[in-house]
C-alpha cells in the first residue's frame, strides 16, 4: 500500500526503506523583524507650491506590491561565523495633499532605509529577504519657514515585517539529518582536489559549543586557559578560562567548524601543550566514520588518573585516537 502525506497512524511511522540524496536549499539562520520605512520630501517634489494653503491635510496610500528587501552585501565576520547582513528595504507611497476635500497636487515618492541583522552565515551562504506584510502608511505635514528658506516638507513611514534567511544549496541524506557523502570520481588528476574538503557550511549549534577537559574519575580540570584559532578571512584566536565542572563556553562562535579549528591548551598536570586539529570526519572507537564539520561538544579526558594521555569524544563519540602531548 502507498504511504501518503499526512499523519502516521497512531504516531508511528513505517520504517524507511531507502535513503535518497537530494539537493535542497538548506536554512541556516533565520529572523523575524518589524521595521519602519521612512522618508521626507519637499512638497514642491510631488507639485506642490510652497507654502502651502492654510488647513492643507495629506494622506496616503501603500502602492500595492511595491515593497522590497533587497541584500546589500555582508558585514566582517565577528566572530565566524556571525556577521552582520546589510539590507536596504523600499516601499512606495501615494501622497495626496487636499484642502477640505479637494486633492491639490499628488505624486509617489519611494520611502527607504539600510538595516543591520546580526546573523550566523557562514561562507557559502546567501541571503533571502522576503516582505511578509505590510503596514498602513502615515504621513505628517512638517511646516517650512520662507524667512528662513526652510522650505515645507511631508515625512511618511510604513511599518514592514520581513523574514531573513541564511541559505546554502547542499546535498541532504533522507531520512537521516546529515550532508550526504561526497565520493571522488576515478580517475582524478594529481594534485587536483576533487571533491574540496568543504562542500558545505558549518552548521549553527542548538546550545552553546562547549569544550570539556575531564580527569579520568570525570571531574573537571578547572581553571584551564583554552584556545580556539579559526583560520577563515584571516586567523581569529579566542580563549576561555575551564569552569570547576571544567567546561569552557564558546557560545559565541556558534560552533567549532571542522578543518578550519584548532584546539590548544596546557595540561596543568605536565605543563605540556596538547593540540587538537577538529577533522571534517573522524573515525570513532567502534570504527563508524562520523561527520564532524560542525561540532558542539568536545571532551578532553585523561585516560588513566596522572596520565598525560587524553581521550577525545565529539558529540558524544569517542575517537579511536588519542592524544599525546
């Protein structure tokens, strides 16, 4: 019997009985946000002389379809992989202005402003900005003054609400959440890179990345200085200071990325530097190879109680490798 769309019956699903690659566009960071679109003109703009009659009045209309959000291009990353996305959003206005009942003199004008959202995207991704409903325009006539040369102005806004989407194109395994596996065609030319290390971006963690040095009993090694360098646009180093439960919160940087990360710290106990380069993929202690490009927990543990040696887990799977400093 076909499956359709809908409701499993009584919650539960049939069992998959393939797993299919397919090429989506992937959302990586997305937002909600009301802004107010504003503007003034001269009146002598729409036809108008000024000054105007006394009791003049104006209202206005939204010309229907107009608005727009449109990306201007991306702030510096601070940290990687947040950066500012810079938007330039425009709505046309009808502005009539009347005495009594009578419309004097008319025209559009286009309101516009620059917006900064603070977002994760990472390299790979653009932008989509799409209005999703907009506001009853307002405006307000600003009296001039002819001594002066301060000529007579309206000023309008109209309230917008918009939604901002980080997306990259990727190739997704379903049903599982994962990128699906990138496999070199043969033959290849030497010294050609085929497929690159980086097909995608790194994904936004759901909770803060923490990093978590641990003795052998699974106490916290505290007050260890950690360094995070990311080599993207440049190299940026950040360091945290290890907790009693000996965990360094990097809630900041999203996620620690995998070929692009390293991880430093002296071991307290034998005052050496123990260094962990985070791999796009990693082999774990029962042999399953593992996707790592993004990575929100990684664990330092001593092997036995004094050892120098460290175990490594990621997201909760130990690595068949250790490490010896």
């Amino acid at each position: 019997m076909a499956i359709k769309p809908g409701k499993c019956p009584q919650g539960r699903c049939p069992e998959p009985t393939e797993k299919d690659c397919i090429e989506v566009f992937k959302v990586y960071d997305m937002c909600v946000q009301e802004d107010e679109v504003s503007g003034c003109i001269n009146v002598t703009q729409i036809g108008c002389l000024d000054p105007l009659p006394p009791g003049a009045t104006v209202r206005c209309t939204v010309v229907p379809d107009s608005a727009q959000c449109l990306v201007l291009g991306f702030g510096p990353f601070n940290p990687p992989f947040f950066r500012n996305v810079i938007l330039l959003q425009t709505v046309d206005v009808k502005v009539e202005v009347l005495v009594d009942t009578t419309v004097i003199c008319s025209g559009t004008i286009t309101l516009d402003n620059i917006k900064q959202v603070f977002m994760w995207a990472p390299p790979g991704t653009f932008v989509q900005c799409q209005v999703l409903s907009v506001g009853n325009c307002s405006c307000h006539i600003i009296p001039g003054n002819p001594l002066q040369q301060i000529p007579t102005r309206i000023c309008c806004s109209v309230p917008v609400c918009k939604e901002v989407q980080i997306k990259a194109l990727v190739k997704l395994l379903v049903p599982s959440y994962g990128f699906c596996e990138k496999v070199p065609c043969v033959p290849g030319r030497d010294g050609f890179e085929c497929p690159p290390d980086r097909n995608f971006p790194p994904q936004l963690c759901q909770d803060p990345p923490v990093i978590r040095l641990l003795n052998a009993d699974g106490t916290g090694i505290a007050g260890v200085t950690v360094r995070l360098t990311r080599r993207v646009d440049g190299t940026v180093t950040i360091t945290r200071v290890t907790g009693a439960n000996g965990e360094a919160d990097f809630g900041d940087i999203g996620g620690f990325a995998g070929s692009l990360d390293d991880i430093e710290f002296t071991d307290p106990l034998t005052l050496k530097t123990v260094t962990f380069h985070v791999p796009l993929e990693f082999t774990d202690e029962n042999g399953v190879l593992r996707d790592s490009q993004t990575a929100c927990d990684i664990q330092f543990r001593r092997t036995a109680s004094g050892s120098r040696i460290f175990e490594v887990t990621i997201d909760g799977f130990k690595l068949q490798d250790t490490i010896d400093p």
